[in-house]
C-alpha cells in the first residue's frame, strides 16, 4: 500500500469517526434535554399537585402570619403610643389585632380604617367615615377618600408607632397597596416607625399582565407592577421604599415581621373574606 492510499484511509477514518462522535453528542444533547423536559413537567404537576393539597412544597409546616408571631414585635410597643390600620382581616388566630394587644397592656391610641371599612362592611367605592369601634371604644380613623388617604400630621401627632396588617391578594388594583403607600410616606414625613406584619399573598405563585405606565397611575394603580405582582404585603413595602417610590423618594422607617414557614410555592387559603367582592378563593 502507497502512502498516499495510506494517507486517503487514515484522512476517511478520521472523518468517519468525527462524524460519529458529532451524531452521538447530538443524540446526547436531544437525550439529555428531553429529561430535563421530563423534569421540569413531573416538577409542574407535583407543584400543582402540591398547591391542589395545600402542602408547602417545601415542608409541611404551619404557616405563622406576621401578627401571630408576637414575640417579634411586642417589645418594639412597650411605652410606645400605637396606631393600627387594619380592618377584618387583622386577626391573631380567633381574636382581632387591635383586641388582642389591648389586652397585652399596648396603648393603642387608635385605628385607620382601608377601603371596606375597619370590619369590612362597607362596599366597594362606599364612602367610609371616621368613628368608633363598638367593639374596643377606640376612635376610627378612614383613609379612603380623596381628603383621607394620608394621615394629617395633627393625626399622628400622638402616635409612636404604625402597625400595617391586612391580608392582601396580590393584584395591583387592590387599594390596600395604595393605602400603604401613603401610611408608608406619612411616617416617613412625621418620622414615625412602620411595623407590617406580613400575610401570605394567595396568588403569590406567578406574575401575570402588564405593567402600569407611570401616567395611569391612581388609587387603584400607583404603582409600575404588573397586574398580578406575586408579592406579599411586607415584600411590597420593601419595594415602595427601595425603588423611591414615596414622595421625594423618601424612605420609611420600616420594620417587617415576616411570616415563618411560607414560601411562594405554597398554597395559602385565605382565612377571612378581605373584602366584599372575594367572598371564595374562586372570585
């Protein structure tokens, strides 16, 4: 055999061999990305599995709300003068927010009233009027209307500390958000402290629609979020406050007491209607 029938078989076998290295990767990689495929659907369905049962897909621990875990927040009240904007939502297992840190000794001077009102009768767009709660004597406070959305500062002229706590349902429209928003830069103008005892988001699994343009924005839209923004009410406020969202890009002096064992790939079932029109979980 010459050298150059030599050279002829070595030079086809080595193309042959590329080839078939080349045709057995591409196999690889075709295999490969068909389990990952497979992967990521088995892990679809058993999070929509999980969702289905109410199971974190993480554990199967209790979620603890931000207002049950009073050992986070309690020493924060003492001698201080509190305000609390809640309404029927703001429960501590069977027992309202506002009762039960009356009855562990906090001064609390007063209660801000949302949209639907302090117990959540008031429909939605029904004017709410200040007042006074039948239940715990103190004076209410409305913060929905053109003139109440923002506490004066003769309002929280004896006020040491604000607590947040209502559940929200994570849709941008939501005026709780929005009501927040201005509590937010009201104790950032007074220099008062934010307490936001966080609630699960029950659409907190996915993001959805598109986001508000800056000259849209009203009560029932302030911020550039989409229309289902997947985060709870304590993930939000860090927001407002990281990205300037307040007046003059001031920033609020905030404290979140988050909830344990919730993730956002868990399903959580609302306790409590949060407001008329979500009378179920299918609303």
């Amino acid at each position: 055999m010459n050298s150059i029938n030599l050279t002829l078989i070595l030079y086809l076998t080595t193309i042959y061999r590329r080839k078939y290295i080349k045709l057995n990767y591409f196999y690889l990689k075709i295999s490969s990305s068909f389990l990952v495929f497979l992967f990521l659907i088995s892990g679809c369905v058993n999070s929509q599995q999980d969702l289905k049962t109410g199971k974190s897909a993480i554990s199967n621990k209790t979620i603890v709300v931000g207002a049950k875990r009073i050992e986070s927040y309690i020493s924060i009240l003492e001698n201080k003068s509190v305000g609390i904007v809640g309404n029927q939502t703001s429960m501590v297992d069977d027992v309202h927010l506002v009762d039960t840190l009356l009855r562990l000794g906090v001064d609390v001077k007063m209660v801000f009233a949302p949209e639907h009102g302090f117990r959540g009768e008031a429909d939605a767009g029904e004017k709410v009027v200040d007042g006074k709660d039948p239940v715990s004597g103190l004076p209410i406070k409305s913060l929905y209307g053109k003139k109440n959305r923002k506490p004066s500062p003769e309002t929280l002229a004896d006020i040491d500390v604000l607590i947040f706590d209502i559940q929200d349902v994570g849709v941008r429209f939501y005026t709780y958000i929005s009501t927040m928003h201005y509590i937010m830069e009201a104790c950032a103008e007074q220099e008062k402290l934010m307490i936001v005892l966080d609630r699960p988001n029950p659409n907190g699994f996915y993001v959805d629609g598109p986001v508000l343009k800056p000259q849209n924005s009203s009560f029932i839209g302030l911020h550039p979020v989409p229309v289902v923004h997947g985060m709870t009410i304590g993930e939000y406020a860090k927001m407002i406050n990281g990205q300037g969202w307040l007046n003059n890009g001031i920033k609020c002096e905030l404290k979140i007491i988050r909830c344990e064992n919730y993730t956002h790939l868990d399903y959580y079932k609302l306790p409590i209607n949060p407001s008329p029109n979500l009378p179920n979980m299918s609303s």
